[in-house]
C-alpha cells in the first residue's frame, strides 16, 4: 500500500465536502451533472428517504440517535 501525502495547497480550489447529510442531499440536488447519473425518481424516493430518517432524529441528543441508528441497521 502506498500513502500518498497531499500539501494543503495542492487542494486550493477543491471544494469541502458537506458537514451534514442536508447539507449533501442539497449539494446533490443542485448539481446537475450528479443527477443525471440516475433515475429521477430513484433520486427521489432517496431524498425523501433521508429527509424522513432526518426529520425522525431531529431534537434527539446523540445517545438516542445513535440507538436509534444502531437498532435499524
């Protein structure tokens, strides 16, 4: 295995990656390209999906929701 080092400025212009899952559902949602990559109603039914999962964790402290995660998967 080969590690590969990368120098900060290497990644000037590189955008972040998103700091939540709204954040990413959102990203996805407003890049054209990546959304041509599938079925708009698969990409539908995911987002959906997700904003459920979201709306069912909100205002629960971290213990809870990572019971909660761990008892689904």
């Amino acid at each position: 295995m080969t590690t590969v080092f990368v120098a900060t400025c290497d990644l000037a212009g590189v955008p972040a990656l998103p700091d939540s899952l709204e954040s990413a559902l959102k990203a996805l949602e407003s890049d054209g390209v990546v959304r041509s990559w599938f079925d708009p109603s698969l990409l539908a039914t995911q987002l959906s999906v997700k904003r459920t999962e979201l709306a069912h964790l909100d205002g629960l402290d971290d213990a809870e929701r990572t019971r909660r995660i761990a008892d689904v998967y």
